[in-house]
C-alpha cells in the first residue's frame, strides 16, 4: 500500500511538472510568441501585433509597432529564465500551446505586463477579460500602441482595412490617410523576415486566409506587393497561409 501511495504521488507530481513546464531561456519570436525548447508558446489572453504590422504615433508618423511589440517582449524577458504552465495545443494553430507564461521568480504574467505596457490587447471582452483594468490604464495613459492609432492586430492579420481605428490619436478628418498608412500599397520588409504572403480566395479551399512565397519560388520575384511578410513558415502557417503550389519540394527560404 505505502509503495503505491509513493508510486501515485510521484506520477501526480510528474504530470504537475509537466504543465508548468521548466524554465528556460526564451526565444521571442514576436509581440505574443515565443519559443521554449521546442515548444513555441503563445502567450494567453492577450492579442499582440504581429512583427509587419504599423501604427501610427501620436505625432501622425508611421511606426513599426509590430517590431516594438516583439521587442519589448524581449526586454521585458532580458537574460532571465522563463516559465510556461501548457494550457494544451493552441485553438488556431495546433502545432503551437497556449501558455501562461512568467518570468522565473515573478508572479505577474508576460501576458499581463504586456497589457500595462501597452503593446498588446486583452484578448476577451471588456466585461470579463482578466487584463481589463491594466488595459484601461494603459489606455487612459496613452501607453504603447495606444499613444496614436492602430487595427486590432487580428484585424491586420486578416487584412479588414475598414476595421475600427483604436487608440488616442485617431482624427476623423484624417480617415482615410491614416488607413493607407495602416495598410501601404508596399508594405515594408522587416530585417530577416523575407517570406511574401497574399491573400487569396482561392486559398480558402484548403481553409486558409491566403498563400505565401518563399525565396525558391517561381512566383517570389512576380510578388512585387505582399499584403504580409512572415519570418518563417511556421509564422506563416500560424497565421492562416498555405505554400505556393508552385514551390519545388525542398524549396526552403533563404
């Protein structure tokens, strides 16, 4: 009896170890991900911009909030060691986790302190999101993203160019110049993120929002205005896009 009271004990505490995970150095891949091992997280309850999307600040100039937003998320971590408790496969992307993630010795989530600083949103409604009240401060305070104008990130992601102009910084009378810069006809390259995404209706045969071109690809050069730029095709799957057909197998991006 005593043997299997240990024996239960120890597989109880194995599964407990487990969902939380060890901690261990980060790699951010963007405002919202980041990668343990290899395990790639995305960071629970929040919604961050993806690493090409733009905002506007508070003098009206165009800013490359997505990169901030992975960046601060980098700061934030420094040389410290993260923790993640699993909370299983993400929803949108199976591949991926969601997690809770934490700084090893803090009690406050990334999630979290992404809110309070302002480069990422609460993930659910106002009434019952959990960062409810860090978001509201950050937008009273007109931190981070909220300093001018943006989309949602999801709605950049989905490419929705009429999507409701947030944050403190949104003239009426300036509607349509601020979302051509939102959403420019050349949508600039960030450093080392060189796979062209599009979206393409015909792409949702197969359920995704739109198709992506990796360096290899006949149609790479062709692509002279990508509606996204993905740093890997991992990203690229994650945010709903499927290879170009005409892609050799084996062709990788360079």
């Amino acid at each position: 009896m005593r043997f299997r009271i240990s024996f239960i004990a120890a597989l109880l505490l194995a599964f407990a170890s487990a969902s939380q995970g060890l901690a261990a150095n980060a790699t951010v891949r963007d405002g919202s991900t980041l990668q343990l091992g290899s395990v790639t997280y995305r960071l629970d309850g929040i919604d961050a911009p993806a690493i090409d999307q733009l905002c506007i600040d508070e003098h009206a100039d165009s800013w490359t909030c997505g990169v901030e937003a992975r960046d601060q998320l980098a700061k934030l971590i420094g040389n410290r060691q993260v923790r993640c408790d699993d909370l299983g496969p993400d929803p949108s992307y199976k591949k991926r986790h969601l997690g809770v993630c934490k700084i090893e010795g803090e009690t406050t989530s990334l999630s979290q302190l992404l809110v309070r600083q302002g480069f990422a949103l609460n993930l659910e409604s106002s009434a019952t999101g959990r960062f409810q009240p860090d978001e509201a401060r950050a937008i009273e305070n007109r931190q981070g993203l909220w300093k001018g104008c943006f989309v949602a990130p999801q709605q950049f992601r989905l490419g929705k160019k009429d999507s409701s102009l947030l944050g403190g910084s949104c003239p009426s009378d300036r509607d349509k110049e601020i979302r051509e810069a939102l959403f420019p006809e050349q949508l600039a390259m960030p450093s080392a993120c060189s796979i062209k995404g599009k979206f393409a209706v015909r792409a949702r045969v197969t359920g995704n929002v739109g198709i992506y071109h990796l360096q290899g690809c006949r149609s790479y050069p062709a692509l002279t205005q990508p509606d996204r730029w993905f740093c890997s095709e991992e990203d690229a799957q994650a945010a709903g896009f499927r290879r170009a057909y005409n892609c050799r197998a084996g062709t990788k991006s360079r």
